[in-house]
C-alpha cells in the first residue's frame, strides 16, 4: 500500500514567507494538480506543518535576537504555531488529506517523522496501521525536511520515491548533497507525469 507525504507546504515556505523558497508557489500548484488527479492512488494522504512555538527559540532553530541565520541550522522565524506564516498554502488539497501533522513545537523538527497527528498519534505508527509499505514524497525543502523525512522513511524500511517535480528547495549546493544522500539511502527520484 502506498501513501503521499506533503512536508512543509505552508505560506511562510512559499514565496513571500518568512523563509520562503523559489518555486514554492509552483509546488503548491503541482502538488493541488497531481493530487486532484492522483488521490486514489494513495491509501493515506498525510501533510505536515512547522509548528514553532512564539514564545521561545524553539531549541536554538530561531536564530538569537541580533544574530544572523545561518540558513543550515538556524532560521528566521517562521511558522510561528496559528500564524498566517504556519497555514498551509492556500492550494493544498485539504479534502483529500487524511492526518494532518504537526511538528516542532519548541524544537527544531525537519522530519514528518518527527510529529504527531491532530488526533495525538505517532507517524510510523499511522502508516504501519494502514498497511503502508512505500510512500512519494512532495513538498519543501528538498535539502531539509523533505531530505530528513526520506531519511526517515527509509529507516523504516519504506520504499521511498521523492516527486523531482513536486519539490523545491533552498539552496542549490546543499540541494545537491541531499540528493545525494537520499539517492544513497535507496530513495527514487521520479516525475510526477
Ligand atoms: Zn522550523
């Protein structure tokens, strides 16, 4: 059985954002085309979001008051937990979504992995309980947390296909060692089409 993960498609990742990444607006748009026509294909639909906390820096992913983000392990604030940064984007298909996951709060959470359903339960223990065996991944960051919830997957003994077309990334260098990594890892690389 087969699921789709949308990681992180979210305003403050989209042009525009707080953080916001070139060609996240285009991913929303591909990710919205590919699901209206594809959703039964997928035994689950599960999409993350960033879900920092306002109050603190979130285990040092904020950057500290006066210090520049490095961009690798500290960020600008973003996704600040009901902001208009942490919905998600606009296009996201929310009927065809089955768990909704939230992540990071008052941590630096990259992996879906790393975060809960709406309804309190772990990711892993989601998709074993439908019987999924491989999962496609879309969404932003390609050298983040579409990177670590691959690695993730995979961990788990998934067959992992990341959607080239339906992903966007932050920078182009580190882009290229993630996709290294993933391809390392076992992880497959296809077109949406
Ligand atoms: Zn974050």
């Amino acid at each position: 059985m087969r699921g789709l993960l949308i990681v992180d498609l979210q305003n403050d990742f989209c042009e525009g954002g707080a953080l916001g990444v070139d060609g996240g607006n285009a991913v929303a748009e591909g990710v919205a085309d590919f699901v209206a026509s594809h959703a039964a294909d997928y035994a689950v639909i599960m999409a993350s979001r960033d879900w920092h906390d306002g109050d603190n820096d979130n285990g040092g992913h904020f950057a500290a008051a006066g210090k520049e983000p490095d961009f690798v392990t500290t960020w600008p604030l973003h996704c600040v937990a009901n902001s208009a940064g942490a919905q998600y984007h606009p296009l996201v298909p929310m009927g065809s979504i089955d768990h909704h996951v939230k992540k990071g709060q008052g941590f630096p959470a990259y992996s879906l992995f790393e975060g809960t359903s709406d309804g309190g339960v772990k990711v892993a223990d989601l998709l074993s309980g439908a019987g999924i065996d491989e999962v496609d991944i879309v969404g932003i960051a390609t050298d983040h947390c579409v990177r670590a919830t691959a690695m993730d997957a995979r961990a788990l003994g998934l067959r992992v296909r990341v959607l080239e077309d339906l992903v966007a990334a932050v920078q182009p260098e580190t882009r290229k060692t993630a996709v290294a990594e993933m391809e390392q890892a076992g992880v497959s690389f296809e077109h949406s089409k």
